[in-house]
C-alpha cells in the first residue's frame, strides 16, 4: 500500500512539472498556432537564473524568503526572455510555419549551447532549502517533499490560469482566439498582445517548472528542458491543444504510467509506454482530451 | 449626389495562384442596403474580407478601398473594425465554448459604452440566453447573436455575409426584418443568395461574374428582369417570393457550392 501511495504522489509530482511546462505551450499552440520547440529554454533560462540568484542576488539565498526571492528572479528572467523571443523573433514569422519551427529549433539548440558555454556541460547542484530534501508521511509512504511541493505549485498555477482564463477581459480574449483568431481581430481586438501575453504567461509556468524542477531533482543541467519539453509535447497532444484543463489530466496520466511501468515494468518501459498512449490517443481521439478549447 | 461610404476601385485579388478578384470597382451608398450578387465562387465573399482585411497572408490585394477619405487597404482587421467597419462573416462565426454575454462581451470596447439596450430590443432572446453556450444556439439565434455583436458598438458601414444561409424560412423572415431595422441607421453592404431577402432589403445591387463587376444599378430592376437574374445569377426573377413576418415563403436561392 504504502508503495502504492508513494508511486501515485511521486507520479503526480512528475505530473506537476510537466503540467507546468505544458499549459504554456498549449496556450501558445492554441492560440498564435506556434510549435514552440524553445519552450524548454524558458524552463532552463528560470532555472539557472534561479541558481544564480541563489548564489549572487543580494538578498537571495538557498533557503527561506531568500530562495523564494531567487525563484521569483528566475520566474521573470524566464518571462522576459519568452516574451522577448515572441517579439523578436516569432512574431514576424506569424502564419510562417516552417520559419517558425526552424526558428524554435535552433532557438532551442543555440540556447542550450549559450547555458553549456556559461555555465558548464555538468549537471550543478541546485541550492535548496533543507526541507525539500526531506520526506513526508503520508498513510505509510515516504514522500519527498520537494516533490510535494511542485505538486502544490501546479494546482496553485492550474487554479491561477482557470481563473485567469474565466474572469479577466484577456482570459476572454484568449479563450476565444483558441476557437477562431481572425474572429476575435474582426471584433475590433488587436490579437498580438494576446500572444504576447500567452508567450509570457507560458515562459512564466516554465521557468517556475525549471526552478521546482531544480529543488526535486536536486540539480540543474542545460539539457534539462530539452528533455522536459519532449515529454510536454506529449501532454499537449495528449490533453488537446489549447486546452489547459486537457493539459492537466493528461499530464496525470502521463506522470502515473510513466512511474508505475517504470517501477513494476523495466525501467524505460514507463517512457515507451507513454509514446504508445500517444499513438492511440492520435488515432482514436486527434483533437485530444478536451480539443481545441481553452477551458475555463 | 451624395458621397458614397465605400469606394472600391480596380481591386484585384490573388490567392495561392488563383486569380480571384481581377479589377472590381463598386460604390457603396451611405444610406440603405446594397447587394453583392452572384453566383457560387466569383468571389462575393472574398470581396467582403478584402474590404475588412481579412485576405490571408498569402493573398495578395491590390486597388483602392475608402472609407470616405480614409484608405482602408494594409490596415490591421483591429482598426479598421474599431473605426467603424462592423463585419459579420458567412457562416456566424460565433465562439461556441463561451456564453452568449462571453461572445458580446468579447466585442465590447475600451471607454464606448456598449449599445446592449439596442442589441436586446432587436433581439430579446439574447437577454434571456446570456449563460447559454452560444455552440448550442439553433442557427437562427446565432446569427442573431452575431449580428448583436457588431451593433454593440456604432458603425459607419456594416459587411454581412449570407445571413440567411441554412435557416429555415421563418427565421430568413425574422432575420431580413432586423436586417431592415438595422439598415435605417447604418449602410450595409450584403452578400445574399436569397433572391427574396434581397428583393426586401436592398436598393443598389452589384453583380460579380467571374472574379469581374458585370452589372450594377437598382437592385428591384435587377430582380424583375427575368433574362438579367436567369443570366447573371441563374435564376428567374418569377421565382422571386418576398418574405414577410407570418409567412414561410418558398425561397429559392442560387445554387451553392463552395465559395471563395
């Protein structure tokens, strides 16, 4: 039993990170039609700017309202760079797939190659407060408290956006440009700002991911959201583009089998499995759990 | 004579190698309904979204739209909307996940107070179905709620694009009698395969034959010559019946296929 527990709650902390990184790119996607392959980068730029500013931020630290004031650093740093890579570079190349998917791409690779040339190819230690790295008693498992805590910063960040989404004038307005774009502009709505504002909100969730996944790891490494982010990809598949609420149950299920294959399977098992739901799901359901819609 | 709202002149429009509008010149009277006509795919359609910006990236436009003095062409759809082109596309376009009030608060505009009172005496059923999802709205009510809108805010031109596609002929009734409610305050320009409907409302009518302007005058002469509308629009104007409230008249309409 206590396996058990341990599994789902160590499950759903995994399901928590991808969450983090795959609401951002499923408003994205579902609202300016950008596969954003950079998206990972926002998640290392928050984490190693969380690092940083744990170690050099005046005030900043590994613990207590210093380590909180390095994850809001590294937050914005992550916000500022997405939204400067939506100005900058995405969005003249609005309507131009291809450009936009090599742009991303080799955005994503020159990204992860500035973190290597900075900071080193080795994974570094990430500073943390002392209880993260304690456990937790919970109906007999020991869970590890870092692992709660991204738990607890989904639903936080899940219930923001949902509220988002449902009572602000942009939530309206990103709701409805997830049904019909052009629509929204013919109603006399400059759309940009939406994207921008989504580019923002995404890089935001991604750069909390990457300093949560920092202290549930216990490192940082410039490839980390690289490999974060194909797992994301499948989430947002998975949950249906544009779709928050999809992006969190199929972040749950994702996490859930990867960890229970692993365990009871082989381990590597858990990741070929997720690929098969994948397939099934492109097959049986294409527009995903929940379709195109932002739900609010 | 007085000044025209629209002026279009030589617009040509090509979409990924068709050329689908080539040199259309029109005008646009500042009072009243006129009628874009035609049969399926000569681009009556593709007029409407050239004039509100509307082309897809990878159209190209060319030619001269005015709005009195103001050149509408390479503006941003936003603008040219929020200065006074108010567009209601061909098939609704309503957004379907959110409630009636999302929809026509989505349309509300910083420091204009919205015409709600006007929007709900011409349509009360949107008053009462403010929670309901607009996607399980019949056809007649979401057209309503898109033609609601557009007039929460005030126009200086309205673009209507079949409204009365797919109602039933109740409903083609109800809408052609806001249409000439609405009609008495604001232009209209209109694009309507219901010969009745137009025969009602309009009073200029251009009529495009492939992608080109090939007759322009008064809409009712146009309708009551039978080899014009058999030629131009492949329908006789004897079969014209003129919808009215309480009657379910038989409504021919030009054939459709799919359009541009």
């Amino acid at each position: 039993m206590g396996t058990v527990i341990l599994l789902t709650l160590t499950g759903l902390g995994l399901a928590a990170l991808y969450f983090l990184v795959a609401s951002g790119l499923s408003l994205v996607f579902g609202l300016a039609d950008v596969l954003n392959f950079a998206h990972g980068l926002f998640l290392g730029v928050g984490a190693y700017a969380t690092w940083w500013a744990a170690g050099n931020l005046p005030g900043a630290g590994g613990d207590g309202f210093g380590f909180v004031l390095a994850v809001v650093f590294g937050v914005a740093a992550g916000t500022l760079v997405a939204v400067l890579v939506e100005l900058v570079l995405i969005r003249p190349l609005y309507s131009r797939t291809i450009e936009q998917v090599l742009v991303t791409v080799g955005l994503s690779l020159a990204g992860v190659a500035l973190l290597q040339a900075t900071w080193g190819a080795d994974a570094r230690p990430f500073p943390r407060p002392d209880w993260t790295r304690q456990v937790t008693g919970i109906l007999g498992a020991q869970v590890p408290n870092g692992g709660l805590l991204l738990i607890i910063a989904a639903v936080l960040v899940l219930g923001a956006l949902l509220a988002f989404l449902r009572w602000t004038r942009y939530g309206l307005v990103i709701r409805a440009g997830v049904e019909n774009r052009e629509m929204v502009t013919a109603l006399g709505i400059d759309v940009r700002k939406a994207f921008t504002l989504v580019f923002a909100i995404g890089g935001a969730a991604a750069a909390l991911a990457g300093a949560l996944g920092g202290v549930y790891f216990g490192t940082v490494s410039p490839g980390q959201g690289s490999s974060l982010l194909i797992f994301a990809f499948i989430v947002v598949v998975i949950g249906g583009m544009g779709s928050v609420v999809g992006s969190a149950y199929a972040a749950v299920v994702v996490g859930l089998v990867q960890q229970f294959v692993n365990y009871y399977g082989t381990s590597g098992l858990g990741d070929i499995c997720v690929v098969g739901l994948l397939a099934v799901v492109l097959l049986l359901r294409p527009q995903g759990i929940a379709g195109k819609v932002a739900t609010a | 004579m007085t000044e025209p709202i629209l002026n279009v002149e030589e617009l040509s429009v090509r979409i990924s190698g068709l050329h689908i509008l080539q040199g259309v010149s029109f005008t646009v009277a500042p009072t009243g309904v006129t009628v874009l006509l035609g049969r399926n795919g000569v681009g009556k359609t593709t007029t409407l979204r050239a004039i509100v910006g509307l082309t897809p990236p990878a159209g190209e436009v060319r030619g001269t739209i005015r709005m009195g003095a103001q050149s509408l062409l390479a503006r941003p759809t936003h603008r040219l909307v929020r200065g006074g082109l108010g567009y209601v596309p061909e098939d609704r376009c309503v957004f379907a996940g959110l409630t009636v009030a999302e929809n026509l608060r989505l349309a509300e505009r910083r420091g204009v107070t919205p015409a709600y009172d006007k929007v709900f005496a011409l349509f009360p059923e949107l008053d009462r179905r403010g929670r309901q999802r607009a996607g399980s709205l019949s056809g007649g009510q979401q057209q309503m709620l898109a033609i609601g809108r557009v007039l929460l805010n005030d126009n200086r031109l309205l673009l209507i694009d079949e409204p009365t596609k797919g109602l039933a002929p109740k409903v083609v009734t109800e809408v052609a009698e806001v249409l000439e409610r609405v009609a008495e305050s604001v232009p209209v320009l209109l694009v309507e395969q219901n010969l009745a409907v137009v025969r009602r409302l309009a009073r200029d009518a251009v009529v495009l034959a492939a992608g080109k302007v090939a007759w322009t005058g008064d809409a009712r002469e146009l309708l009551l010559e039978t080899g014009l509308t058999r030629s131009l629009l492949g329908v006789g104007s004897a079969e014209v019946a003129v919808p009215s409230a309480g009657s379910a008249p038989a409504i021919p309409a030009v054939a459709r296929k799919d359009q541009h």
